[in-house]
C-alpha cells in the first residue's frame, strides 16, 4: 500500500505522515517542495517513508508524483489557492484523494469536479481535517440522535501557539476577510467575517474563547445532507489579541488578494517566530446539534481538544488509509459527511488519544 503526501513535511502534513508510520502499514511518500527537509524526515521515519520533489504550481510534476498511489492525501496549503489544483491532479491520476482544506472559496469548484471524478472512477475527499472532518461527523452524529434538527452551531478555537505553519496564517486572513458564507432559515447567505461575537466554553485546558462568524465549508456542505435550518459556523484565536490585530490588519487592506495575504502573513509569521503568538498551544472543536426527539426539545453537543496538527492531521490518515484499502470507494467528489460514518472513525481517533466528549441536553 503506497500513500502520497502532498506537503508531507509541512505543519499539518507531517502529522499526516507519522500517524501513517505508526498507524499502517503503507510506504509513505513525502511530497514536498522543501526536498531536503522531507530527505531528514524521511531517514528519521525509516524504511517505509522516502521522500520526492513536488512544484504544486506544476500540474504534470503533481500527476507524475501521485501516479501509481493508492491513496493521496493533499496538504499543501493555502487552499482557497492550491485545492483545486491538488484534487484536479488526483483525479488526472485516478488515485483516491483526501485533503484538509478549510477554506470556503474553492468548495463549488471542486464540487462541480464531480462528473469527472466519476468518471475516472475516484473517490474524492475535500475537508477532513479538524474543521472541517472532526466537526462534520460530530453533526452527522448528533443529528442522526433526532427527528428534527432546527440548528447546527459549529466553533473552533486555536491557540496561536498551536501552529508554526505559514498556510495556517494565511487561511486565518482569507477566513475573516471581507463576507463570509452561513446557512440560516434555509439558505445560503454571505455575513460580514468577525461579527456576532459570542464566549464558548471548550474542554481543558483550552477553557473559555471568544468567537465570531468566519469562513469555513461546514455550512457550504452539510446542508446538503442534514436537513437543518440553519447551520452556522464560529472560531477565534487564543489570546484574544490575535483576533483583534487580524481584524486591524484586514482593516487597513492587507488581505485584499492573495498576494496581499501572502505578504502580510509573511510578516505576521516572522514576528510569531519571534516574539512568539502566546496563550495555550492547544486547539478545539465544538458543535450543538439543536432539534427535537419525540416532541421534546433536545441539544447534542460534541467537543475535543488536542494539539492542532493531531486533530487534522489524524483525521486525514485514517481516511487515506479508508481509501487505499477501498473501504470508502464511491466515485466523486464528496464532503466527509456524505460517506463516512462517525463511530469508527471517532474510533480511531479515540485509538490515538483524541477523544471526542458528547453531552446531551434535554
């Protein structure tokens, strides 16, 4: 069994590659442009891991690397830019793919790569991550406990400390700039990025985060296979500071583009090298799944805390392994929650140390 990494040495895809090591038993091919970065990893990892030059900018390089794969998983980052070309090349090489994209702006492109997924007979995975992936199944999970759901309300919160990755930086920006996509009253509506703030509690050691609409797909996907009014999605950095100077940053015009993006979270990432982000290096995930069981009112609740490369990186080998050994093999392009299903997956994590906390409130 033979699984490619697209980033493999990065923030969140070497989390992807050391749980394949210790998890499976596939050949771990680290893809990656920094060649002598993934060489180091890969003599640390052992036998079962090498390591290959990849240009992500460079279609057939990205088709050649993941040709003869049987599982590919993408975590070059950042995704509003890199998703459609990873999934694109996965499907050129008919190898299953899954990748950990958190961005809202491709989900209809790589949506509307369906018909040719099927075609090539490849099943495709956009999303499974911590948010989104952890979060979908947590709704799935709990709305599978109701008759009626009325609301899904989803929040992340990240420690600052938690990530050294400059695409971490960059999705941050483009998620609260500008209009952001929620689903309320049964539509698709776009809301100002930063507003509706509100305190959520998480498990320890993360506590208590403050939190505000920003750009995720949960509420582009899940609508599609949970039949809930409104679905809405929330996250915010620890300390609170962060928040605040994004805010600022994406005031003065300096997330207007993706050059822009590029260049001010440069800067940002430096200074975090630096001076460091502060707070606690964790991160988490919580959803209410609000509804009704038999006429009664009732609110299913799912949190986790873990370090931020574990709860997205796990989750996106455990689904690469599903595909290698064809355990999930539907062709197409799909959201986790339209294949997967919560209990064995959340099986695994448990497996690892991650462990998801449900309470219900009746």
């Amino acid at each position: 069994m033979k699984i490619v990494v697209l980033g493999g040495c990065g923030d969140m895809g070497s989390h992807v590659v050391r749980d394949l090591i210790a998890f499976s038993d596939a050949e771990v091919v680290i893809a990656d442009y920094r060649l002598e970065r993934a060489r180091q990893m890969a003599a640390q990892l052992g036998d079962r891991a090498r390591a290959v030059f990849v240009d992500a900018e460079n279609a057939d390089m990205l088709v050649e690397v993941l040709n003869g794969a049987d599982a590919a998983v993408g975590c070059i980052g950042p995704f509003y830019y890199f998703a459609p070309k990873l999934t694109r090349a996965a499907i050129r090489a008919r190898v299953p793919y899954v990748d950990i994209c958190d961005d809202w702006g491709p989900m209809d492109e790589l949506r509307s790569m369906d018909p040719q997924a099927k075609e090539a007979g490849v099943t495709v995975i956009n999303g499974l991550g911590w948010t989104p992936g952890i979060t979908n199944l947590m709704a799935k999970k709990g709305a599978a406990q109701l008759d009626e759901v009325d609301e899904i309300r989803i929040y992340w919160g990240g420690g600052a400390a938690d990530s050294e990755g400059l695409a971490v930086v960059m999705h941050v920006f483009y998620a609260i700039t500008g209009e952001v996509p929620t689903f309320r009253d049964g539509q698709r509506v776009m809301v100002r990025a930063g507003s509706e703030k509100e305190w959520v509690d998480f498990p320890a050691p993360l506590g208590r985060v403050e939190v505000f609409h920003c750009g995720h797909p949960e509420p582009l996907t899940i609508p599609r296979t949970i039949p809930a009014r409104t679905v809405f999605l929330k996250g915010g950095l620890t300390p609170r500071w962060n928040n605040s100077l994004g805010a600022l940053l994406v005031r003065l015009g300096l997330s207007r583009s993706h050059r822009s993006i590029v260049r001010t979270s440069r800067i940002i990432h430096r200074l975090e090298g630096l001076i460091g982000a502060g707070g606690i290096p964790f991160s988490g995930a919580r959803v209410d799944v609000v509804g009704r069981k038999s006429g009664e009112a009732r609110t299913i609740r799912y949190a986790a805390v873990d370090k931020m490369g574990r709860l997205t990186g796990i989750p996106a080998s455990v689904g690469a392994v599903m595909l290698a050994r064809r355990e999930v093999a539907k062709p197409g392009v799909f959201a986790p929650e339209e294949l997967i299903e919560p209990d064995p997956f959340f099986a695994q994590l448990e497996k690892r140390g991650i462990r998801i906390h449900e309470y219900i409130h009746e």
